[in-house]
C-alpha cells in the first residue's frame, strides 16, 4: 500500500478534511445486497477517526448517497445517519445522487474554492462513491489519502470480501494515497493544534 508521509509533515500548516463517506444504515441492515461484511470493525474505527478529528477540533465533513433512480425510495429509512456517527452541529454534509460526491453541485463548488485542501477518506461504499470521489477529485488536482482499515464495501456475490476490498484499495492507489488508521492515530500528537 502507498503511505504518503507528506500528510503529517505539515498538518499545523494544512490541516486535513476528514471525509466520512456514506455511513448509512442500509449498509448494516440484513437482507439488503450490499450489507457491509466486516461492519462492527469498521464503525469503530470511522468513530475512534472522527472522534480524533473532532476532539482536536479539526474538521469534517460527510457524504450522503441519496439515489434518484425510479427505484429509491427517499423516504425510506435505510439512507437515515448511523446514529453514532452522524454529524453534528457545524460538520459540513453533501448529498450526492451519483457514486462520485462531485455529482453534488454544493460539494464540487466547495472543493474548487477551496485551496491546498487535504482530504482524508473513511466510510462505506469503497467501490462506489470512495472509488469515484477519489477518481474524479484526482481529475480536478483534489488531494485524497483512504484509510484502507476504516473503509468497506459491500460483499460481492460469490467472491472473497477481504479480496475484492484488496483489489479495489490497489486501484484507489493509483489516484490517491493509501495509509492505515494507526498512521492516523499514532501521530495524533502532532495533528492537536
């Protein structure tokens, strides 16, 4: 895996944005195609990240899938915050119709003006939204880095999870760095401001 080092060699200078990417109940709710298989694992490494993040008051920020196919439903429940990891008062949230966060006009003018932005990546839908957002920011000159141990992606049908999620975090490789939460945590000496 790519570790990209630079990241927390100047974090007083250029603060990373903790991306939390579609942590929705319906990627935890039985019966559904793409229940998260490794989930209890993942939420508490997405909820020990943000709680770094927000205990030394650096930002967040949060990515909502809310489909406009004929066959969502918006008003079903299944799209509704994890209850311990949603945001809170403050923390920016997009919505976005499309895998890439991009697809939110609010979300693509939001990064534009921003600069020298940093975004570290957390959350579900590796395969979908985290793939496409990290794919599509790499075409604007958008800085990402996803935390391989904090991400998942729904099972897919008959193959191995572990190696499925393997191959998808290779190609994110290619457009964006890859570290591990312990980088994260272990340095979090340095993030306190």
């Amino acid at each position: 895996m790519i570790s990209d080092r630079r990241m927390m060699t100047s974090i007083h200078d250029d603060p990373p944005i903790l991306v939390c990417a579609d942590l929705q109940t319906e990627y935890l709710t039985e019966g559904r195609s793409h229940v998260i298989t490794d989930a209890e694992a993942i939420t508490s490494r997405c909820l020990e990240l943000m709680t770094l993040w927000r205990n030394n008051l650096l930002p967040l920020m949060h990515l909502k899938r809310i489909a406009q196919a004929a066959w969502f439903n918006p008003a079903s429940n299944l799209t509704d915050w994890i209850a311990e990891l949603k945001p809170r008062p403050g923390e920016l949230t997009f919505e976005h119709p499309l895998p890439s966060a991009y697809s939110s006009t609010r979300f693509a003018e939001y990064m534009s003006n921003m600069r020298s932005i940093r975004c570290v990546l957390l959350g579900f839908s590796l395969d979908e939204t985290i793939l496409s957002t990290v794919v599509d920011g790499f075409h604007r000159s958008h800085r990402y880095q996803v935390v391989s141990d904090a991400v998942a992606c729904k099972r897919p049908g008959a193959g191995d999870a572990a190696s499925y999620k393997q191959a998808v975090v290779k190609v994110i490789g290619n457009y964006a760095g890859v570290l591990g939460s312990a980088d994260l945590i272990g340095t979090s000496s340095r993030i306190a401001v």
